[in-house]
C-alpha cells in the first residue's frame, strides 16, 4: 500500500505545480523534483539540510493567475538579522525581490529597482528598513524598506565594478567597500562620504570583505586571485569629532596570508569566501576549498571528492551555528560535509541552471535557500 500511495504522490505534486511551472517540465531525483526548461530559474529551499529541495518562487497571484520569478537569474539572497524570516534577492535585469515568508506571502519585485542588475543586498542589522543594493558602480540604499532608493555612491570610472560590501554589526553606520581596481574603501556615516584605506593593486579586485562575527573589529579581504588580507579598524567611528578622523579610517595589523594560501596550490581564482560563527575562515578557489580556524595564520586544504573536484565551486556557506557543517555547490551538484570536511555527500541540483547562491538560515539551519543562474 506504501508503494501505491507513493507512486500516486508524485503525479499529484507534478499537476500541483504545472500551473506555476507551464514554460518547464519536470523530472523526479533523490533530491525531490526538478525542473527543466526556460521556468526552472529562481530560488529553491530545503528544509532538511539540502536533502530535498522544493520551488520557492511563486509570486502573490493576480487575478487568480498564478505567477513565479522562476525564470529569474539570482546573484545574491540576503536575510534579514532581526528576523529570518525576511528574504531579499539579487537578480539579473530585473531588480530586487523581497518575501515577509516564501512559503506563505510569495516574492514582490521592489519597483524602484525593477530594471536593474542588482550583484549585491546588504540589509542594516539595526534598522530593518535599511538596505543597501550594490549595481555595477553604484550603491543605493532605503530607509523606507523599500519604497523609495536613493544613490549614496558612484564611481564614474569606465568599467569599475563594485564588487562587495560589508557593514559594522556594532556600528551600523561604519561600511567597507570593495572593487574591482583593488580599492577598500570605508564610510563611517552610513554611506554618505567614502575613503579609500587601502589599495591592494589594480590587478587584484576586492571580491569579498567580511568581519569576523566575533569581533566585528576585524576585517578580512579576498582579492581575485585567491589571497586573503585582514586588518583591524576602528568600530567606535565620530564622524563629528574631527581630531579623531585618521583613527576612525585607520588600517592596522595588516595581515597578508597570500603566501601561505599560494603553498596549498588551490588554484588562481576565487570563487568564494565566508566567515563562520565561531570566527573559522573557508576559501573556495577554483575547486579547492581551505580553511583556517587561527584567523588566517595557518591555512588546511580540504580534501573534496573526486567527483565534484572536478568542477569550480560557485557558492560556499557554513552552518552559522556548527561550523563543521560545510556547504557548496557548482554547476550541477550541491555537496555537504557534516563532518568538518572529512567527509561529502553529494546531490543533483533541483534545476537545469547553475547554482549561484547558498544561504543557511541562521537561526533555523535546517533551512538552505538556492539561487541559480543560466550559465
């Protein structure tokens, strides 16, 4: 009888969901369904860790016509830090999209933005309402949740790409910048004014800056080549009090852990960097994964399966709440250590595309949003 109800289960989800999938068709994996076709873009979630994945694009029906951003190509997926509930994405060409719950309101397109090839969201930790998007070589940010953007940085310099941006969890108002020239740049007013604080070389891009969650003092920088730098700076910044403004834009104990990460021969370019909970560093270069649990002064190469060895890895995450729980996808495979690395299971992706972006929620971690993109 479990059989019976259990080959009945799968036509049935499949009549489900052709209503929101008519530009796809689908197929059955061990990982859940799949998508194929022009319909099988946008944002997938998993409740189980990644193992199962189900469609988490629809859009709030229009006249009862049901709608979904699954032919989007996502770049990023923020969450909000006051409540995990709260989702934004980054998408190819069509803006910023935000959900209040993806499995109970649906995603709505931020029309301010809606045309607009959007890399990055950032969402301020002490004011919900405050988001900041980065787009080719300008930042806007709202106060409003949304209603309303409003340019707070442009570089006028012939393909300047902003890469990354990261924001003071102690002081909300202290931003650090990163470029493609190799420029790290900081504000500590919000955004309104910028200084450039270090220059890693025009050669060297600035692909991602993290702080340390423990320590929010402490900024580390990964450059397109795969090293990483840190320094410490300033997070009690006055932008009112003048005699203290070469402190509040300081780089000190500056940190180049290039040639420690040059001797593991990961590879020449980077693909990904994250921060765990408990201050633990994870580097993706081409298809290599490395860590540190030192802050950088000695690095490990894990050892990835052979299989999916073979392919450069798009997104890395890490549980915020175990590190030892390890995340990244490629191209066509989503794999998982529970082991601190030692060990890998891997599953097909729920889509034809690429994966692009993972994101653990941090305070419910069996919970994994996936973006994915056309290649």
């Amino acid at each position: 009888m479990k059989n019976k109800l259990k080959k009945l289960y799968f036509p049935a989800l499949a009549l489900l969901l052709l209503p929101l999938l008519s530009a796809c068709s689908l197929s059955f994996t061990s990982s859940g369904v799949k998508l194929t076709g022009l319909g099988d873009g946008g944002v997938f979630m998993s409740e189980s860790r990644g193992n199962s994945w189900t469609p988490a694009s629809a859009v709030p029906s229009v006249n009862g016509q049901a709608r979904t951003i699954s032919s989007e190509d996502i770049k990023d997926i923020a969450i909000d830090p006051s409540d995990h509930s709260t989702l934004y994405l980054a998408t190819i060409g069509r803006g910023v999209w935000t959900t209040s719950n993806v499995k109970t309101a649906g995603w709505n397109q931020l029309a301010a933005l809606k045309d607009t090839d959007a890399r990055m969201i950032l969402v301020d930790p002490q004011s919900k309402c405050t988001v900041y998007v980065l787009s080719g070589s300008q930042i806007m940010k709202t106060t409003d949740c949304g209603r309303d953007f409003f340019q707070i940085y442009q570089d006028d310099s012939a393909d300047l790409v902003l890469t990354t941006l990261a924001i003071d969890n102690s002081n909300h108002n202290n931003l650090y910048l990163g470029n493609s020239r190799g420029d790290i740049l900081k504000s500590i007013d919000g955004g309104t004014s910028w200084r450039v604080i270090k220059h890693l070389g025009t050669s060297l891009a600035v692909m991602k800056i993290a702080l340390n969650p423990k320590n929010n003092a402490e900024i580390f920088v990964a450059a397109k080549d795969g090293s990483v730098y840190s320094f410490v700076s300033n997070t009690k910044t006055n932008p009112a009090n003048s005699q203290e403004i070469e402190q509040n834009f300081a780089v000190n104990n500056w940190q180049d852990d290039a040639a420690v990460i040059k001797s593991l021969k990961l590879g020449a370019g980077f693909r990904d960097f994250t921060i765990g909970g408990d201050g633990q560093l994870f580097l993706a270069v081409d298809s290599s994964l490395a860590r540190s649990k030192d802050g950088g002064v000695t690095w490990e190469k894990l050892t990835l399966l052979a299989t999916a060895s073979q392919s450069f890895i798009n997104s890395l995450a890490v549980n915020p709440q175990d590190s030892g729980e390890i995340y990244y996808v490629t191209s066509n495979t989503f794999c998982h250590s529970d082991d601190s690395g030692v060990s890998w299971t891997t599953k097909s992706l729920p889509s034809s595309r690429a994966g692009s972006k993972l994101l653990v929620d941090y305070q419910d971690p069996e919970i994994i949003y996936l973006g994915v993109i056309k290649e």
